[in-house]
C-alpha cells in the first residue's frame, strides 16, 4: 500500500516490455495501489501498445499491529488464497518488495518450485527506508528468494546472501 506500490512501480518504470504480461497481487483491503497502478499502466501503454497487465487480490496475510499469533492463521489462509493463483499464472519472475503480501505469494511459487509444477524466480527488493534491519517480510524471504536485494550497505554486511546495489528507487 503506498510506499510499497511507489517504489516497485519506479523498479518496474526501469523493465522492458519483455516482462509482460504483468500480474499484480494486492491485498483485498488495499484501497489505495489499484488506482496508482492503472495510472502506470495507462502511462505504459503510451509507450509500449502491446502493455498487458492484470491486477488480483489476495486476503492481507497480516494487518498493521496484529498479533504475531493471529498472523500465522492469517497468513496460512493467505497462503491456501494464493496457492490456486500462483498456480494458475505461472510466473516466470515474481519481484516483490516487502509488503506483507508477497510473502503468501512467494510461498505458493517457492512449493510449486518444490513440487516440480513450475520453477519461479524470487527476486525480493527490500525497501529503502530500510536502513539497519529488515522487514518482517525481508526476514523471511531471505531464506527463499533467489536474489536479494538491499538499498544500504550496512544490510549488505548483516546479511551477507543479500545483494547490494545502492539506492534503486
């Protein structure tokens, strides 16, 4: 929501017309990221006529300030959610940014990895406002992504499998 859709349409701003179609995952009680990312989409197509996108919800997986427990619940139905979504898309690359959202979702493509179904990369960009520690969402994707990228270089030092390439959004 917010800042999370602003930085990953930057990233986004920066692909190819290669990466398409393009698949977003919202949160089903995000009100805000539909609209900025109709608007990029719009802005695309100016450029790139063949622009195809699809925007899908998902339940939120974890609320601002709820319990840790009641988050695992949240987060496993969340998780059953994107399951028959993952699989049905069968991305190629899934870049994500650390709102709680992607985490079900990277989930659902790593056991589809797994499972021999479909082999997706992970590529998770931490958030630049994260300076000296990782998100809740960073935390756990750094286990199964297959690229991780930090903004700060003092995250690079904490966790070394990470990928520092400076400030990108």
């Amino acid at each position: 929501t917010g800042g999370h859709t602003t930085e990953i349409l930057r990233l986004l701003s920066c692909l190819s017309e290669s990466y398409s179609p393009r698949h977003y995952v919202l949160a089903d009680s995000d009100k805000m990221s539909e609209a900025k990312i109709r608007s990029f989409e719009q802005k695309r197509a100016e450029t790139f006529s063949e622009s195809q996108f699809s925007l899908d919800r998902i339940p939120r997986s974890r609320e601002v300030r709820q319990s840790w427990i009641s988050s695992v619940l949240t987060t496993l139905y969340s998780i059953l959610y994107s399951l028959p979504l993952t699989y049905k898309r069968k991305p190629d690359l899934i870049l994500c940014n650390g709102p709680g959202t992607c985490v079900p979702v990277c989930l659902s493509a790593f056991l589809l990895g797994l499972l021999r179904i479909k082999r997706t990369v992970i590529v998770y960009v931490e958030s630049i406002c994260r300076v000296e520690t990782l998100s809740l969402s960073g935390k756990i994707l750094y286990y199964f992504s297959d690229y991780f990228i930090v903004q700060w270089p003092d995250l690079k030092k904490k966790y070394p499998k990470s990928v520092y390439l400076g400030r990108i959004v």
